[in-house]
C-alpha cells in the first residue's frame, strides 16, 4: 500500500494571506512617513498619467521600499501624497500580491509551485529551502530577520523551473542543490547579485 | 541589464528555413539582439513602419485584415477586426484613442512573451507604433507584470532608443503625427491578464474585469476608446506589413494562420519555445521536436493551451495546434502553453495544484467563481487527502457548470477545465483515490508538505 501523499489528513484549503479576523490590524511598520525623497518621486508620478489615480500603484512600490512592507501607514501616506482616498489605496494594496503587508526578510525567497514547475520538482526545492532557512512559507520571517519563503504562482519561467525569485529578481535557472547552496551563501555574506548581473 | 542570457531554449533543427519560417524569435538566445542597430541591420527592422506610414491608417488595418491574424492571447480573436472597431473621429467629436499592449503573461505554462521583450523588443514597439498609426492613437501603454522588472528597465531603453530615432514622440518620421509609448509595471495579480482588470488595474484600481458592454473599443483606459493586443500578436504587425497580409495568411492552415510561439513545459526531454505554423500537430511538437518523454515513462496528459485549457489524454495528442481544431475537440488553443505530463503523475495531485492557482486567483468579484472554485478545492482536497467519499465526484461534476458562464471574465471558465476534462477522462485516479485512499500513479511529489501559500 502506498502511503499517503502529505502528513496532514485534513489540511484544510488556506487563502494566500488569511483574511482579518474581526477586530485584527495589519502589521504596523516602524516608520509612520514617507522619506521626503519618496514623497517627491510620488508626486512626480502623479503628472506622469492621464489620471493621478493611475498613480497608485508605482507609488505603492515606492512606498514599499521606504518601508521595508505597505504597512497601513504606507497606504495612508501614499493616499495622503496622492490626494486619492484612503479606502482606494488599501483597497488595491490588498488586491495585488506583490506588495507586502507583512514584514518580510532581507531576502524574501519566492518559491512558484505551479504545475510546469510541481512537475520538475518545486514541492522539494520549497521543503529544502524553508529547512535550510528556518522560516516556513508563508508564516513571516526567520528568526534573524534574513529569510521569508513564500509560495507563489506562475513566474513565467516554465521551460526551466521550478523558478525561484529572490526579491524582486526572478532566478531564471534550474536550482540544484548546489546553486541554491551558492545562492544563500551569497546571500548571508551580503554579496547577493540578481540572477545574470 | 542582464548579461547573462536566460537558459530557454529557442530553436531547432529546420528552424528559420521554408517550412518554419522564424519571425518572432529572430536572434533569440542573442543578448545584444535588443538593441535598435541590431533590429535594423539584420532583421529588416523599422523597414515595415515605414512603409505603413505611406499607407492610409485604414489600408494599415485592410493589410492586417487580409493577414488574418488573430489574437495571440488566448480568444484568438481577429486583430484586423478589433482594429476596425475603434471609433473614428468625426466633426461632432474627436476622440482620444489608447493602444494598449498587454505583457501581463501569467498563464502557467506560458513563457514566450518574455522572449520577444527580452530579445526583440523593437519589434513590439513598431508593431505598436503601426497599429497606433492604423487606429490613430495618441499614446500607447505596454503593460507588464510586477515580476518583469528587468525586462522593464530593457524596455525603457529601447523605448529612448526609438525615441532618439525619431520613431516615437512629435511628428513621427515627418507626417506630423503624435504617438509615445508608456510602461506600466502590474504587482502581481493574474487576473490581470484579462483585457478588461488590465485597463481597471492600469488606472491604478484594483484590477476586477469589467463587465462588458461598454467594450473597451467605446468605453476603455481612462473612459477612451482602448485597444489591448497581446505582445506576440503586436509584434507579428511589422512582419505582416513587410510582407504583405496576403502573403501571411499563406503560412498555417486556413483561418489559422501565420505562426505562433509554442512554450513546451514538464515531462519532456527539451522544454522550450518552438515558433511553429499554426496547425502543426501536437505529436510532431511532442516527439520530434521536444524530444518526447524526460522520464522514460509514456506521457499520460497534455495541456494544450495553458493552465486554462482542459487537458487530453493520449488519444487526443495528433490535435493540430491552431485555434480551431483544440476547441472542437473540447480543449483550447489558449495561450500555447503546453505542459507535458508523465505516467507517474497524479491526475488529482496536478488538478488540486490548478484549481488552488484559480481560487488564489479569483479576484472575487464574482461570487460563483470566487465561491466555486473554493468549494471545487475542498472537495478535491479532500479526495487528495484520502478522505472523499464516491458522492464527491458528482458534487464536483455539478459545481462547473454552476461556475462556468456565470461570471464577468473567463476565469470561472477557466477554472473548470482541468477539473472537467480530468474527470471525464482520468475518472478512474479519483474513484483509485477515494476507494484505496491514496495516489493511482506515484514518483512525483507536486504538492509540498508544508505550509499552503
């Protein structure tokens, strides 16, 4: 007989960010204002577009690289610089994955599992990767601050998955042991280069 | 920039001669190829744009019409017929018309556009810059996904690059016309690959399709009339100018023509792209060109089209790869992403993967969809678990068609397909699931034990 697929006999289906529990905040960030270098670079991105509104997203990622996540102050500030509501921007803070709504590592490991990628092995490069780091997908990051692992979908790479990203920088490669070794060296001493630089 | 070219695989033996001819993939695998002197030394680049602006913009559209060319983004729709629709300025009203193209390639299994950004990107912005010219476009928009960022900065480049050439910006190449092109850079959400959350999501709103009508050639961007083509249908535009839509519409099988970009993904021995003539059958691509198996056991499925289309089984793999034949035999041509199962492959494990993608994906506007496809992810994780009973296949059977056309977009549609096409063809993998409470075939672990993301 063969054994059961997954440990878990009755893991029930979770959405990609458990929604809020009635009462329960987002995360909030250290930082409560935008750099004044952001609040500039926001504002010139406001002319950039038939309509300030279109401005939001671009800004969202300025936003998120000010403070570390787009914590709730993030979208307040970004509405704040914009003059758009404050419900429209969290409401599409919270429609998009790329942007963090929760504290991440330095080096935020994405992992797709998607099927192109399943079928060559990405439910194994996940384990390994949430064992060698200590931080499991999904569930913030490792203790030191270095690590988040997170599962994503498609990360149009499929002829040569399962595809890793690192950040914001796909690793457009098959990641074998020893490469994905290389990878977290690079990264712990602090020398880490987007895949191809 | 990368300097480092990405590891796909772009060609094959026979590739670029009479029989598959390459005009999409031209210096592929090549990172200097994006550059505007390349484009124009060696693959006749700009060459068609201007030739296009000696032409009438409705003997643009007339050219494109007689290529046949038809939507490279999954509806294969005809691009010389959704040209036609944009309103023309009268002397009541003059409009301010939108070109938009759309990069937001997410579909699994998908991988081609990127190629074309990567290495041709001149050849988007002239097939850009001429369908602008064929609708009177005043600005374009190129959307890409959030996870592009480096092919956004390359994109940038070889925008100034056309720009300093006088290609785009104030009277283009003398004629007096305005055209700009600007990038728009998604975060991560699939359904935008939907024409219609596009727009909402370009606006900088949360991208839920709209509901239609108003289409977006009345009602678009911004409230303008809109068109939104996909990269690989764009980037056909120069060549069909440059060698005449009647000429085109040689290549491929009638009413199917041209070429596409085929994106061969999983158990096979040489995943890749593979630009084909429509109407090359799936066995040829299978076999002869990818190689066939990786694993040494038989292919058991194939997707034809992308995470969206229904699967086929064995007795289906001789299915001519154009828009017409995958319909008619209850598949679709979808976005040319094939993914190649082996033997070894739970069927029920695979289908769990897709349908979490689409409830992950559901912007949830829809309740049928959003709802659906959660319920379609219990009870198929519950059969994946060992614990579904034998009612749970008919529970299943009777949840799509209360999830397909039942909602704005096509994402409830998709979402059933794999579900759909398995049950009908793989139903002995769930029914070996539910009895003896485990996998029907074993050797690949697709799901990962820990968490769910």
């Amino acid at each position: 007989m063969n054994p059961l697929p997954t440990p878990a006999p009755m893991a029930k289906a979770q959405p990609a960010e458990s929604p809020l529990a009635p009462g329960q905040r987002l995360p909030e960030s250290r930082l409560r204002q935008l750099s004044p270098q952001a609040t500039a670079e926001i504002q010139t991105l406001a002319a950039k577009y038939p309509d300030k509104l279109a401005a939001t997203l671009p800004a969202l990622y300025i936003a998120q690289k000010d403070f570390g996540f787009v914590s709730l102050s993030a979208m307040l500030e970004v509405a704040k610089v914009l003059g758009v509501p404050e419900g429209h921007v969290f409401g599409v803070a919270t429609f998009y994955t790329l942007f963090q709504k929760r504290p991440v590592g330095k080096y935020h490991l994405q992992v797709c599992t998607n099927l192109s990628c399943a079928l060559n092995g990405a439910a194994k490069l996940l384990e390994k990767i949430a064992e060698k780091v200590g931080a499991q997908p999904g569930a913030g990051p490792s203790e030191d601050g270095l690590w988040s692992v997170e599962e994503v979908e498609c990360l149009a790479s499929c002829g040569s998955g399962p595809c890793l990203q690192v950040n914001d920088d796909v690793y457009d490669e098959y990641v074998d042991e020893a490469k994905l070794e290389e990878l977290l060296a690079a990264c712990r001493r602090g020398d880490y280069r987007p895949w191809g630089e | 920039m990368r300097s480092k070219a990405d590891p796909q695989l772009y060609t094959f033996a026979g590739f670029g001669g009479e029989r598959f001819p390459n005009l999409m993939l031209r210096g592929a695998g090549n990172l200097d190829n994006w550059k505007r002197a390349v484009y124009e030394q060696k693959h006749e680049g700009y060459l068609a744009l201007k030739k296009a602006l000696k032409m009438e913009p409705v003997a643009v559209t007339n050219e494109v019409k007689a290529s046949q060319l038809r939507g490279r983004g999954g509806a294969g729709f005809l691009t010389g017929l959704k040209w036609s629709f944009m309103p023309k300025d009268t002397d009541q009203k003059s409009h301010v018309r939108y070109l938009v193209c759309n990069g937001d390639e997410g579909e699994p299994g998908t991988f081609k556009d990127r190629a074309i950004l990567e290495y041709n990107p001149h050849q988007l912005i002239e097939g850009m810059i001429i369908g602008a010219w064929a609708m009177q476009c005043k600005v374009g928009f190129i959307y890409l996904r959030g996870e592009f960022l480096w092919l956004l900065e390359k994109l940038e480049a070889a925008l100034q690059e056309a720009r300093d050439a006088g290609y785009l910006g104030q009277n283009i190449l003398g004629t007096g016309w305005d055209f700009d092109i600007q990038t728009y850079r998604g975060a991560g959400a699939y359904i935008c690959g939907e024409e219609t959350a596009l727009l909402n999501s370009l606006e900088g709103r949360r991208g839920e399709p709209r509901s239609k009508p108003p289409f977006p050639a009345q009602v678009g961007a911004f409230g303008q009339p809109t068109t939104v083509n996909n990269v690989e249908t764009l980037a056909a535009v120069p060549v069909i100018l440059q060698m005449g839509g009647a000429e085109y519409a040689k290549i491929g099988s009638p009413g199917n023509t041209g070429t596409r970009i085929f994106c061969i993904s999983g158990h096979v021995k040489r995943p890749g792209l593979y630009e084909l003539p429509l109407g090359t059958p799936l066995d040829f691509l299978l076999n002869d060109l990818a190689g066939g198996s990786s694993t040494g056991k038989a292919i058991k499925a194939v997707i034809p089209g992308g995470a969206s289309a229904p699967m086929f089984d064995a007795k289906d793999f001789d299915c001519p790869l154009d828009f017409d034949t995958p319909k008619a035999r209850g598949s679709m041509a979808g976005s040319g992403g094939v993914i190649v199962m082996d033997e070894d492959v739970c069927i029920v494990a695979a289908v769990l993967r897709l349908t979490r993608f689409f409830a992950h994906e559901s912007c949830g506007q829809c309740t049928p969809c959003r709802e659906g496809c959660n319920w379609m992810l219990q009870v198929l994780q519950r059969i994946e678990h060992g614990q579904g009973r034998m009612e749970d296949l008919d529970l299943l059977a009777s949840l799509t068609p209360r999830i397909a056309l039942r909602t704005l977009c096509a994402l409830g549609d998709a979402a059933c397909g794999p579900v759909d096409s398995s049950l009908q063809k793989f139903r002995h993998e769930f029914e070996h699931h539910i009895v003896h409470k485990t996998c029907y075939a074993q050797g690949h672990q697709l799901l990962a034990a820990t968490a769910i993301h």
